[in-house]
C-alpha cells in the first residue's frame, strides 16, 4: 500500500501542532517538512527549531526535505532535531556521496531529491547507498503548483534501477500531489505520495488521505 507524507507547508503554523496531529489521526505515514532557504528556491520556510519543536507531538516519522544550499552545514542540526529521514537535493550537492554518508552517520535514513529537469543518471552511481529516492514533480519552492507530468517516465526508470538492487529504497513523488495525480504515480511505481495543499486545503484531513491513497 502507498504511503502518504502530508507536507506542512500547507498547514496553519499558528496551530502546527494540531495540524500534525490531525493528519496522524486522519492515516498519515510521515510528516513531510519542507526547508527552503531563499536561495536554492525562493521562499524561507523553516529551520531545525520547528522540528525540535514538532518531534514530540508525534510518532510519525519526520521527512524533511532539504531544499538549501550548502547542506551538509546543517545535517548535523536537523538529526539532533529529530529528523528521521533527511534528503538533499543533488542539484545542492557536488559531494553527493559524502554527504549521503553525513546523514546516514547521524543515524538518520537518507534521501536524494531530483528536480524535474535534473536525469535519473545523476543518481545512478549513489542510489545503492540511499534509502530513499525523491522525484519532484513541481519546480521546488511553493506548494499548490500543478504537477508536471514529464516526470511520471523517471519514476518508472528509478523503479527499474532499484528493482536491480537487493534494496529497500523507497521511490517518493512530491509536488501537485492530488486524488488524479496520486493514480499515475502509483501506476509508475511511487512508494510514497507528498501531498500538501491536497491534504491541508480540505477540512476532512482522513478523507483526504485516504481518496491519495486508494486512487486506483
Ligand atoms: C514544494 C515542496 C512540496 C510542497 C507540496 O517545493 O517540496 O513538498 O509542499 O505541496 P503541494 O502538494 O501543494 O504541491
Ligand atoms: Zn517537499
């Protein structure tokens, strides 16, 4: 069964602790939080103190989604927080290898992340090392955007690099995430769905996440 990551982005950060309590009660699988910087994308989110400050409200495992320069100053940070899975994106990352190995010597899962214009081959040589593999279908940045379908043959490609590994690497799609969309990413072989505004910008948080998951 697929797994849902309601996005916070999209929750009201005056009740952020309820709003996340909300999706784990309503069936969510992880709390995905996304950190921009104004500098690899254009917008400023949130850093490694709302983490700290969200972890003990739930059980779910924290996603948190890296969209900043420089990351491997702040991995350490973000572990320490509470982070159970941290993933980078490899546009950000010249040392990528290294800084997989960064977070996996936290002791937390690592993800990469690829733009929709960035080739699966930019993770080809590094994708044994990961636990996670995160296809944007947006341009990174805002949430509410309309997913861009030329992405859907990439996660069939990642699907069949990972099924020639003896690995359980997880295939996450992020970005305009909706009951239509959530169908064809599970046809091209998502493991888990992002979904901001389709989950928050409803009032029935469950209902939401269960019309994601159960598309087809
Ligand atoms: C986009 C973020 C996404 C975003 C998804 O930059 O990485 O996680 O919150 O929001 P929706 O589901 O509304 O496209
Ligand atoms: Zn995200």
């Amino acid at each position: 069964m697929v797994k849902v990551a309601p996005s916070i982005l999209s929750a009201d950060f005056a009740k952020l602790g309820d709003e996340i309590k909300d999706v784990e009660a309503g069936g969510a699988d992880y709390i995905h939080v996304d950190v921009m910087d104004g500098h690899f994308v254009p917008n400023i989110t949130i850093g490694p103190l709302i983490v700290n400050a969200v972890r003990p409200v739930t059980d779910l495992p924290l996603d948190v989604h890296l969209m900043i320069e420089n990351p491997d100053q702040y991995i350490p940070l973000f572990a320490k927080a509470g982070a159970d899975i941290i993933s980078v994106h490899v546009e950000t990352c010249p040392h990528l290898h290294r800084t997989v190995h960064l977070i996996k010597d936290a002791g937390v899962k690592a993800g990469v992340v690829l733009n929709p214009a960035t080739p699966v081959e930019s993770v080809r040589h590094i994708i044994q090392d990961v636990d996670l593999v995160l296809l944007m279908t947006v341009n990174p940045g805002f949430g509410g955007q309309t997913f861009i379908h030329e992405v859907l043959p990439k996660i069939r490609k990642v699907k069949e690099m990972v099924a020639k590994l003896d690995k359980d690497i997880e295939i996450e799609v992020d970005g305009g995430v909706n009951a239509e969309t959530a169908e064809l990413c599970i046809e091209a072989g998502a493991d888990v769905l992002v979904a901001g505004s389709a989950v928050y910008g409803k009032t029935d948080r469950q209902k939401a996440i269960e019309s994601i998951r159960s598309s087809r």
